[in-house]
C-alpha cells in the first residue's frame, strides 16, 4: 500500500475499524457497524463517507432502504479491509485502540519499520507538520510502539526512531503489502 493513500486513509479516525468490522463479517448496515466500532454517529458518518470518497466502499445497489443503506467493500476495499483487519488486531486493547484511531500513528509506524531520523520521517509523510510528528513520535514512544536511540557519535547527537513490540506488528502489516 502506498503512503500517500495510508496518509488519506488513516484522516479519519473510524475508517480502519470500519473496514476491520466488514472484514469480520458485520453487516455493511449503519446500526451493526456503529454497534461494532462503537463510534460517535457523527464520526462515524464522516468516516463512512470518507471511505466512500476513497473508492473503499459503495452502496449496495438493491439492498437495504434508503434511509438506512447497506454498504459493501469495492475490490480495493476488499484488500484494504484485510490490511485493517490485521492492523485493528494487532491494537487489541481499548488505550490501544484509542491510538491507532489518531490520524498518523500508522503511518509513522509503517515509515519506521527500520531504524529513521526525524527529517528522513518527515521526508516520507509530506504533509505532516513538525509539531504534529513530535507529538506523535512522543505518544508512540510512551506506549512502547517506538524506541528512540540517540546517535550519541554523530554531532550534534541524533535520536533515531524504529517500531518496536506491536508498532512492528502493525507497521508489517502494511510494509508487506507495499
């Protein structure tokens, strides 16, 4: 999978646990997918129709009522949904739960799959703004999905940044993808 459609994706913070939840089995209806994801209506509506934007999901034409529509994966989603499934699990727990929802824990995860400097990660994740890798590079080391080495040899020292325990886990779930 591309970075740049892992960047969009991960833009709302219900969209791989929907995709998870449709990989599962749940029904592509509303009430079982908020159910499943346990998700605000208003978030979980903008994911929905995030995921749709990005081509992942479409309505099911002949299904449901329109007022209440069943949704189905497209076969992008399809693989997509997969990917999820196994990012989603490897989360498993609700303060894990609550990080793989922020908008650039899995990237990061996925661009530190080996040993990276702050700019080479900025490098890879455009848009992110320094501010907003910062904070994400100290959350990610705070639950043990990142460690940080300072190159003390080099001047001035540099800290380097690489997945480790389940932050490995999700970022290969991706890397042997794309």
């Amino acid at each position: 999978m591309d970075i740049e459609i892992l960047v969009k994706l991960t833009a709302r913070a219900w969209a791989l646990n929907i995709l998870a939840c449709l990989d599962a089995g749940t029904p592509g209806r509303q009430a079982p997918l908020l159910a499943a994801t346990g998700a605000s209506r208003t978030a979980f509506a903008q994911s929905l129709s995030h995921l749709i934007e990005l081509k992942l999901l479409e309505r099911n034409p002949g299904h449901g009522h329109p007022l209440r529509p069943e949704f189905r994966l497209t076969p992008e989603g399809i693989r997509i949904a997969a990917i999820a499934g196994r990012i989603v699990g490897a989360g498993s727990r609700d303060e894990d739960a609550a990080l793989l929802r922020r908008t650039w824990t899995v990237p990061i995860l996925v661009a530190c799959q080996r040993p990276r400097y702050f700019g080479e990660i900025r490098a890879d994740l455009s848009p992110i703004t320094d501010r907003a890798l910062s904070l994400s590079l100290k959350q990610l080391q705070a639950h043990r999905w990142l460690d940080r080495h300072t190159d003390t040899e080099q001047h001035p020292p540099r800290p380097r940044y690489h997945a480790a325990n389940a932050g490995q886990v999700i970022g290969r779930a991706l890397a042997a993808v794309g």
